[in-house]
C-alpha cells in the first residue's frame, strides 16, 4: 500500500451562506491523501491498471468548481465520497481550507477521513 498526496490544489467555488458567498466565488484549498494498492505498478513500471492521481484530481476540480455549498463540512463530505468511489481506494483524507473566512486567520478547514 502507498499514500498518494495531492497538496493544495486551488480551485475557485461557490461557498458559504452569506448573500455574497453565494454569487462570488472563493478560493479553496484541497488536500488529499489517499491509500492504494500500487504493488502492480511496483513491478510492471507500467500505466495500465495504475490508481490515475491525475483523473481524480481533474474529477476533483470539475465537482468543485461547478458545486455550490453552503458548508465547508458538507463540501469536504462529498469529495471525499467522490475519492471512495474507487474500489480501489482503502482509505482516504480529505482537508479543504476556507481562506480568510475568519478575520485574523489565514484559514479555516474541514477535514474527513474513511476506510474501506
């Protein structure tokens, strides 16, 4: 097994539930970390069968840019359940971070995890 982490992907979005929040999009910070089997790819050196970290990033950034949450919690509990969709995914991480949600703070974030 192996984590595979994708760090602090930017993806602007629809969050929040102040009137402003919902018509002005805002940057989010995602990080993911994500357990998989990679003793194929430890052998072959080959693609074919391979966990593609880049799909599921692109899949991350599509389902978030076009999401409009009001939640950080509810955002950060559906990426992760788009991660579990692959079977072959026995545990992942998930944290986003709200920058300058709160005054004074860099960020804030919500962070999940799963196992299969």
């Amino acid at each position: 097994m192996a984590i595979i982490r994708i760090k602090n992907l930017l993806v602007r979005t629809i969050i929040g539930f102040n009137p402003e929040e919902r018509v002005n999009r805002q940057d989010v910070i995602i990080n993911l970390e994500i357990e998989v089997d990679v003793s194929m790819a430890i052998k072959t050196d080959h693609q074919d069968g391979i966990y593609n970290y880049k799909e599921i990033t692109k899949t991350v950034i599509a389902f978030v840019s076009d999401s409009k949450f009001q939640l950080l919690e509810r955002l950060t509990h559906e990426v992760l359940e788009l991660v579990m969709q692959d079977e072959r995914v026995t545990w992942v991480k998930v944290e986003i971070d709200k920058p300058h949600a709160l005054r004074f703070s860099e960020s804030v974030s919500v962070e999940l995890e799963a196992r299969r």
